[in-house]
C-alpha cells in the first residue's frame, strides 16, 4: 500500500490487463497485400496456443479490481455520512464523459456512412465496433448493487458467491445441452457479479492475510477448476474467440471465467505478501494513476486506435512492398497501436474531463437511479444494434438518444441544487 492507501497491486493488475488487451486485438486480424488491395484476414490460433489464452486473459481482472475499489468507496461513504444518492451520481459521473464523447463520435461517423452509402453495411460495421459496450453496460449495473454487494458479503461471507456460482453452471449446463451459446448471456448478470464479489473478498482480508497456503490453494483450485471444465465437460478450449472457434468462454461469459478469476486472486495476493510492490518510486505511482483513472477511455479507444494504427501501417507497405511482411507483422502493429493510444486517449481524455459533471453540494437519488437505468439502457441497445442514426434503425437511435438522456440525467443528478435553481 503507498501512503495515500492505494494498493499498487491492484493498480499494476489493472494497468497490465489494458496493455494485454490492446496488444490481443491486435492479433485477432492480420492485414494482407492481395490483388484487390488490403485485405483483413480472422486469425485462427494454433492450438498449441490455447492455455496461453488462459494466462493471459485478463478481463476477470478488471471485475476483482472493481469490487476492490468499490469496496473502498462504499466504507469511505459509510464513515462519512454519505447518502446513496452521492455514491450512484459520483460513480456514475465518472462515465459521462468517457460515454458521451465516444458514442456521439462513432454516431456521427456511422451515421454519415449510413445516410451515405450502403446502410446495412454501415450498421453491421457500427454494431461490431459496440460490441465493446458489454463491458460497459454490465460495469453499470454492478455499480448499483454494489453497496448490496458489499453488505452481503459482510454478512454471509462466501454464500452469496456459492449461489451465484451456482447459477452460472446452470446456465452453462442448458446453453450446451441445447446448444444454444446466446443462453449463456444470462451469465453476464451471474458470472461477472461473482468476479466482483471476489474483488470485495480480496479487500476484505481473503488470500491476504492468513496462511499462505490459501492463496497457494487458491491458484491450483481456480486452474484444477477450468481444466476440469474443459476437458471434463466440454467447455470451450480457450479463454476467448478466434476465426475458427467464435464463442468460447468470454463473451459470453462461462463460469470458467470465475474459475480463472480465483486462481488471479490466489496470484495478486502472492505477488502482494511478497511485498514486491508495496513501494513504487513516486512517478510511477503518478503513472499508473493517470492510467487507472483513463482506463474507460482505453478500453473504449483501443480498437479506433488499432485501426488507426493498422491503416497508416498499410499505407507506408503499399509505398514499400518489400517491408509489408515485417510492417503488417503482430510484432509491429502491437506497438504502434500503443503509441498510437498514448497520442490520442490522453487528448480525448481533456475533452471527456471537461464533460464530466462536478458533485454539488447535494444529490438527487430519484434522479440518480433513473440516469443509471436510461444509461445501462442506451449502453445495451448501442452494444447490441450499434450506433446508426436513421430512421430504418430505430433500435440504434433509440440507444443513442438514450445513453445522451442518460447523460444529461446524471449531470442534473450529481448537483441536485443548480437543478433545483433552474426549476
């Protein structure tokens, strides 16, 4: 812990996990030199690359941390008076500006494409790109129950997550045996609140302190647990999609996920009795504070950048045919995509900070929740339909229209008096 009580193992997780997902995007597609010009080509993994898939995904970190976080917020709040109006419109405003910029900017782009060219390929373009919006819809909603979250923690220690583990096999056991893998997103609402619930345990003291055999404990179980799933009972070999196997065990989400989630636990808490990151120089505690606090922007940015990045790579082999193998390799569109995330998210950051609404001196829970609802209401439509403004999508305007109500909801939410000044 630094001096400011900030755990830097979890902010270095937290930083790993948005370079790790940068650097696997850009493997998912290799760009080729044809006859017809530039072309993407899905990339289908060896196998022999399957269990990397599972060290190196890191999503179920991103839960951990959160409920971590949350955790610290919500006894903060409770020490201090708090009211659950300020929890939802300080947590929720943090996502206004982030949302707003990047929605309103693929709604422009998309809907100019779409009012121009062809819309049906404008909209399934758009929709691809939003699929990253899960993340967000589901972060939403776990927002909201987290002081539930947290309380029932408290009160019934590991219940909750047995029940909700519970849960998600069942889901998983009647998406396969009807083979129908769209089942499986029941499991956003069961397998991802479990990782959070991890998240809160971890803060509590769980694999932290005690025996160090528990977190030992916790590795093997959480690795024993996905192999048993995999080859045991026929789930996906792999932690995400590839060309040759679209669904595997991410998106939707598996109850293998909070498998691996507790092996993750079982390592962070490893890495933090150490002691090996409980001091880190002052800048690099700077660092991964700026990173944290831009880390919705990267998350929501990586893809336009690695397309960015992608086509300024295509045209200099274009210009120089004999470097297209090394300039369209992994090897250096992985880098370019992260210096081109460095160039852009931090300027794009300015202009979101600018959006994001000031706490005043009291808040509006009515208004609160209904601002959290219209948002994770919009967010679900934008990830699911996309973001085309056109009168032959209505479920695509409809979502953008509403994550901007959403928006304008939880300024008037997070400063009830100016609100109240207007009226």
């Amino acid at each position: 812990m630094s001096g400011g009580g900030r755990n830097h193992v979890i902010d270095v997780a937290r930083a790993c996990s948005v370079l790790v997902v940068v650097v696997f995007h850009t493997l998912l597609y290799r760009i080729e030199l044809t006859d017809a010009g530039p072309t993407l080509v899905p990339w289908a993994a060896p196998t022999w690359l399957y269990p990397l898939t599972w060290v190196l995904m890191i999503m179920p970190l991103f839960f951990v941390a959160g409920g971590f976080a949350h955790t610290l917020t919500i006894d903060r709040m409770r020490r201090e008076g708090d009211s659950p109006a300020q929890y939802l419109a300080s947590r929720g405003r943090r996502f206004v500006g982030p949302l707003v910029v990047f929605v309103s900017f693929c709604a422009v782009l998309f809907s100019l494409a779409a009012w121009a060219g062809p819309l049906d390929a404008a909209s399934e373009l758009s929709r691809l790109l939003m699929q990253l919006l899960w993340f967000v819809t589901v972060y939403l909603g776990i927002v909201v129950v987290a002081p539930r979250a947290v309380r029932l923690h408290d009160r019934f220690g590991v219940w909750p997550m047995l029940v909700l583990a519970v849960l998600a096999a069942a889901v998983d056991a009647w998406s396969f045996a009807t083979g129908r893998w769209e089942l499986r997103n029941l499991n956003m609402a069961l397998v991802w609140p479990l990782v959070h619930q991890f998240g809160i345990a971890y803060q509590r003291g769980w694999w932290r302190r005690g025996p160090v055999w528990t977190a030992w404990a916790s590795v093997v179980a959480g690795a024993a647990l996905v192999g048993l799933l995999v080859f045991g009972f026929g789930y996906p070999p792999t932690s995400v999609g590839f060309a040759d196997l679209p669904i595997a065990n991410i998106q939707p989400p598996t109850l293998a996920m909070a498998a691996l989630a507790l092996a993750q636990c079982g390592v962070l808490a490893l890495v933090e009795r150490s002691g090996l990151l409980r001091s880190v120089p002052e800048r690099a505690a700077e660092s991964l504070g700026v990173l944290n606090a831009v880390m919705v922007s990267v998350y929501l940015w990586h893809i336009p950048c690695i397309a960015l990045a992608g086509g300024v790579l295509t045209l200099v082999a274009i210009m120089v045919p004999a470097a297209a193998p090394l300039l369209l390799s992994p090897a250096v569109l992985a880098p370019a995509s992260l210096v081109a995330v460095g160039l852009i998210v931090p300027a794009l950051g300015r202009l979101e900070l600018r959006l994001i609404p000031p706490m005043g001196p009291r808040q509006d829970l009515t208004l609160a929740v209904l601002a959290f609802g219209v948002l994770g209401f919009g967010t679900l439509l934008v990830w699911q339909t996309g973001t085309v403004v056109h009168w032959d999508r209505p479920g695509s305007t409809l979502g953008v229209v509403m994550v901007l109500v959403g928006a304008w909801l939880m300024v008037r939410a997070a400063d009830a008096s100016q609100a109240a000044v207007r009226r």
